[in-house]
C-alpha cells in the first residue's frame, strides 16, 4: 500500500473489493496527521526555537515513526480484513465443521479489531503531540497542527467503528474488554482534538 500511487489506493477503495476500505482509510488518517506534524515540527527549528528544541524534537522522531506505523497498520488493516471474508467460505456441513469455522470467525474477528485498536492509541499520541506542539511550533503553520488533531479525530473515531462492528462476534471475554476499553477511549480524544481547533482558530483570528 505504501507504494501506491493516490490515485490507484483511491480506485482500489472505490472497487467492489472487501478490501481496503473504512480500516486502511483510518490507518492513513493517522498517518496523514503525523506527516503534518512532522512538518511543523521541521518548521519550528534553528535559534528562533532553541528554547523548545527538545519539545520540537521529540515530536519530529515520534511524528516520523508513528506515520511509518501507521502505514503499517492500514496494510495489518486489510490483510485481517482478507482472513476474515476466508473464514466464512469455510465448509460448514457437519456440527464438526460448523464449530471449527465459528471458532475461526471469532478468532478473525478479534484480530481485525486489532489494527484499528493500534490506530486509536497512535491516534492519542498524535493528538497529545498536537497539544504539545501547539504552544511552541511555528506560528506560520499553526493552522497544521489544527490539521493534525483533525485528522487524528477522523482516525480514532472511523477506527472505533471498525472495532465496534467485530466486538459482536468476539468471543473471549479478556479480548472484548480490552478492546471496547480502548474504544471508550475516543471521546476524549476526540474533545481534545476539538480543543487544538478551537485554540488554533482563536489563534487566526476565526
């Protein structure tokens, strides 16, 4: 996925195709907010900034890991998404088969919650380097670190839906909990996304 052009990953999401879709998209959210964050960070370096170096550089190393991540995890996205649409052609003609293939749908279904899961927790990191990066980064580019919080809110919130629609055939108790926990997770990370905009708006004069 990551060599792929823009326009062929957007024909491949607009193809009858089970795969990408509304995962990889939430993926890619994330990766797009840590690649502006790494802009502004990049921005807000040399002796205008020294004060904060240590600020705008911890951001810039972990804006460049979590883009490489999330990348990652859209490709994690689709390829669970892949094992689950296999899991229901499996045969189902005897009570023997019936159970294997319920077991392995459960199992599927578990790990296709998993990246999107890995999405919200790197979707709460990009967000607290938003409100990190705010206060000290180029003024110039404010309105990217605005940006940024956006669409790590768009990759948290697509991702919570990804994992709510899989919660429902999970079976192990440990795995449901840990995962609707995560989920709970979003709307507070959502608040503060909405917090950055409305600081960065204040900022502009809206």
């Amino acid at each position: 996925m990551r060599d792929e052009t823009i326009g062929a990953f957007l024909d491949s999401l607009a193809d009858r195709v089970p795969a990408p879709g509304g995962g990889a998209v939430a993926a890619l959210h994330a990766a797009q907010s840590a690649a502006l964050l790494g802009m502004v960070a990049r921005y807000s370096t040399g002796p205008r900034y020294e004060q904060h170096a240590d600020v705008v550089e911890r951001v810039l190393v972990k804006a460049d890991a979590l883009r490489t991540d999330a990348l990652e995890l859209a490709e994690d996205d689709a390829e669970a998404f892949f094992a689950v649409t296999e899991t229901y052609q499996l045969p189902q003609e005897t009570d023997e088969q019936k159970s294997a293939r319920a077991e392995a749908i459960a199992a599927a279904l578990a790990a296709a919650a998993e990246p999107p899961a890995a999405v919200i927790v790197a979707a709460s990191h990009l967000v607290a380097m938003a409100e990190e990066l705010l206060p000290v980064g180029n003024r110039n580019v404010v309105t990217d670190v605005a940006a940024a919080a956006e669409a790590a809110r768009a990759a948290a919130t697509t991702a919570r839906l990804n994992i709510e629609i899989n919660l429902s055939g999970v079976t192990d108790p440990a795995v449901r909990d840990r995962l609707t926990a995560t989920a709970a997770e979003v709307d507070d990370l959502a608040a503060r996304a909405d917090q950055v905009m409305a600081a960065v708006r204040r900022q502009v004069g809206a």
